[in-house]
C-alpha cells in the first residue's frame, strides 16, 4: 500500500487492509466505526450533488473523543519517558514521536462539530471530496453509510469544481450535503451521489499500532521460547561439568604408572640412538662439575616436552628407582 499515490481509500479497501493484519479485534465493521467515531480514522466523501453555503454556524465539542485521545496521548508519552530511562543510550524515540505529534495534531484540529445556523446563495452543483464528522457516519444491520442533511454538521471541502458562489472563501464557513433522496437533489436525477472514502495516512497510522501491538506477543513469545532453550542447554551444561569432575576424581593426580611406561620408551630411544651419548647429560646448574648425571638427565627428558613426565614424576620415579 506504501507504493500507492491515491490519498484517499474505500471503505472496502479499509476492510480489506485491516482484515490482512490477522488481528480479530479490526476483523468487523464494529472496529471500523470505534475509530472513526474517536477520529482516528476521518471520514471523507466523494460527492455529487447540490450543496448549500454556510455563512454562520455554532460550535459543539464531542468530548468523549477528546477525552479518549487526550488518554491515549499521556499513554503513548509515558511510554517515551520510560523508554528513555531504561535505554538512554539505544532508545530510538523518533517512530513514537510521530505518532505523538500525529495524535496531538488530530486533537487540536477539531473534535468540535459545526452546525449550519446561517446559509446564503442558491444552492448549487457540484462534484468533489469532502470532509466529514464522524455524526455523518452510521452503521445500519449491514453496512456503514454516509447520512447527509441540514440537520448534521457542515462539511468542509477538500477538493471540488464549483461555479462562482456569489461569496468570498472568508464567509464560506463550510457546506450542507444532501442525500440523493432529499428534496434539494430530487431534481439533479441522480443515480448515486456520494461514496464513503478514508485518509491513507490514516490508515498507514493504524496498521503501524496494530503491527507494533501484535509484535509485542510474538516478540514475549520468542523471548520464553529463547530463555527454556537456555535453561535446557544449561542444565545440560552443568550435567557435563558433574560428569567431567566426578571422572577426574576417580582418577590418581599423579599417576606414576603411566609415567613410568614413557619414561622407559625415552630411555629405550636414548641408549639406542647413536647419536647419543652420557656426556649430552650434563647439568646446566653453575656447580655441575660437567660430567653426566641424574640431574641432566632430568633435565634434558624435560626438554622434550613429554606428556606426564613432568619433572615432579621423574624425579618420583627415580627416587623409588634409587631405593630399590
């Protein structure tokens, strides 16, 4: 839907859209007139028809819907302030700011319905879109229609082709639609005369909080699933560790046996390979007297870096040998 340039949808198009998000509670044309009724969805109409001028009206406030937008707006600040507080350093604040500034523009511009106290002019033809009150919306058994007429606020016009009125765009308040069954458009013979269209940012406004509302359980979700596949994996860590410690506490810290076998095979290798003699034994130690000895020896079967003949268990070695 971002890629459409239309500034305008249907109602069937808006049914559509909010049916494609999965989320039941937007699955019925009750969900449809909740927003539209608290403005968050306005109603615009395509329209055909005679309209009358106003020149005088008087103002009425729907406090209701200002009351339940002001609440959603605290709400959506509060919000901000905690996100600020726990994340200062990653909170990315820029999307629910929009949406607050989105929020307080719908509030400051209205939610106060004008009603005709004054016209002025012949009634004339037109053709266009027009902004609507939510009070010119009401569902019947069936369907969500556009009720028109003297007796519900003016309309404000968005786009239309009108001939000259006779009055200037100052003392044009706004303007009285009819419906095609009305006296005023009894003579226009007319087969439909208006259609029920909704703003597109709107909408886009309400998929995104019906989007991040759904995200917040997937995300809870995958959050419990991730921390159970954790503590799984560390109960099998901690299995492991028990498994590996009580292995090594059956098995001697120093086992001289095994020491003994590949200090036998060294000693096999020195005194058949030519290449070696006793002299290549000799201490390095500053009182050696430079001849072979135990402890040059020692010293070089360390040097080959031989698994367990450390020189703690050749010296252990050796010493049982000289008791024998």
């Amino acid at each position: 839907m971002s890629d459409d340039t239309r500034p305008f949808f249907t109602l069937e198009e808006v049914r559509k859209y909010l049916a494609a998000t999965n989320d039941r509670a937007f699955s019925n044309d009750k969900a449809i007139m909740q927003l539209i009724d608290t403005n968050q969805l306005t109603p615009y109409v395509k329209y055909k028809g005679l309209v009358s001028f106003v020149t005088q009206s008087i103002s009425m406030n729907r406090e209701p819907t200002i009351n339940s937008l002001t609440n959603t707006i605290k709400t959506e600040m509060t919000k901000l302030e905690i996100g600020e507080l726990t994340e200062p350093h990653y909170y990315d604040s820029a999307l629910n700011v929009d949406s607050v500034i989105y929020l307080v523009k719908k509030l400051l511009s209205s939610f106060e319905d004008k009603f005709a106290t004054k016209t002025a002019g012949a009634n004339l033809f037109t053709e266009g879109v027009f902004k609507l009150s939510p009070l010119n919306i009401a569902q019947s058994a069936s369907e969500i229609e556009v009720v028109l007429g003297d007796q519900r606020p003016i309309s404000q016009a968005i786009r239309f082709d009108l001939n000259d009125p006779g009055l200037s765009d100052d003392e044009i308040e706004g303007y009285i639609l009819y419906a095609i069954e009305s006296d005023e458009n009894q003579s226009v013979n007319l087969e439909k005369n208006c259609e029920l269209l909704f703003a597109k940012h709107d909408l886009l406004y309400i998929l995104s909080i019906i989007k991040n509302s759904n995200l917040i359980p997937k995300l809870e979700s995958d959050l419990s699933s991730a921390n159970r596949t954790i503590n799984q994996q560390y109960k099998e860590i901690e299995k492991l560790k028990k498994e590996l410690k009580k292995s090594q506490s059956q098995q001697p810290e120093n086992d001289v046996k095994d020491s003994v076998y590949l200090l036998i095979l060294v000693l096999k290798d020195l005194l058949l390979n030519p290449c070696i003699n006793a002299f290549h034994f000799k201490s390095d130690s500053p009182k050696s007297t430079g001849k072979p000895s135990q402890t040059g020896l020692i010293e070089y079967i360390i040097s080959k870096n031989i698994p367990k003949l450390g020189k703690r268990n050749i010296e252990e070695i050796f010493r049982l040998a000289n008791k024998r």
